[in-house]
C-alpha cells in the first residue's frame, strides 16, 4: 500500500517551500494544468507514503483546529536541536499544543494554509 494525503491549498509555491526548506521534504513530483489543477508531490525517496498539495481556481475553505497534525519523527536529539534553531532563524512562531505530549516532545509550527506540523523526537 501507499499513502498519500493530498490537500487543496491557494499557497502552493509557499507550501513547497515551507515542506522542502522548513520540513526537508523532497519534491518527488510536479504537475501543471491537469485539467485546471497544478500540484506537488513532497515527500521522501524510496518512501510508501508522499504528501499531495493542489491547487486550482476553485476556493479553498480550511478550517483546521489544534488536533489537525502532520508528524515527522527526527532520528537523535541533535536532529531536534537543529530543526528548533532552523525553525529560530526563518522567523516562526513555535505553537502552544493542544496535546501535552506533542508540546513535551515535539516542535509545532503552522504551514502556510494553519494546519499544524510537529517535529517530534522518535522514542
């Protein structure tokens, strides 16, 4: 099996950034004016799961709350140190999370549509 999560989004150049630079995705894949619709594919190569962002002329209504996450597992603890000074340095605001153990063990921050991602540390 293969899992994508695919989302809609008006912010489709900011969301490759934010998932390549921020989250250090890939970009697996691209497409342009699929009937109406542009997307990208960010995720990891050699990987049974990837992420689909689109976007077309259609509106987007999103309304995320505080338990709407993307989790990505750092490997070491100096994986987690590093992505919290990187997350420092482009200016983010980490988030208060709703859940007590994402706000011991990760780094939440919002992509650019709201919906939270956590960096967590892989226990």
């Amino acid at each position: 099996m293969t899992f994508r999560y695919a989302r809609h989004t008006e912010n489709l150049s900011a969301i490759i950034q934010f998932y390549t630079e921020i989250i250090g995705l890939k970009v697996l894949g691209k497409f342009e004016n699929h009937s109406d619709y542009n997307g990208v594919f960010p995720g990891f190569p050699d990987k049974d799961w990837h992420l689909e962002f689109t976007e077309s002329k259609g509106g987007v209504e999103h309304k995320p709350d505080k338990d709407d996450l993307l989790v990505f597992y750092l490997q070491s603890a100096d994986e987690w140190n590093d992505m919290r000074e990187k997350i420092k340095k482009r200016g983010l605001q980490f988030e208060q999370s709703q859940n007590p153990y994402w706000q011991k063990n990760g780094l939440e921050i919002l992509d650019p549509d709201g919906f939270g991602v956590i960096r967590a540390i892989k226990n």
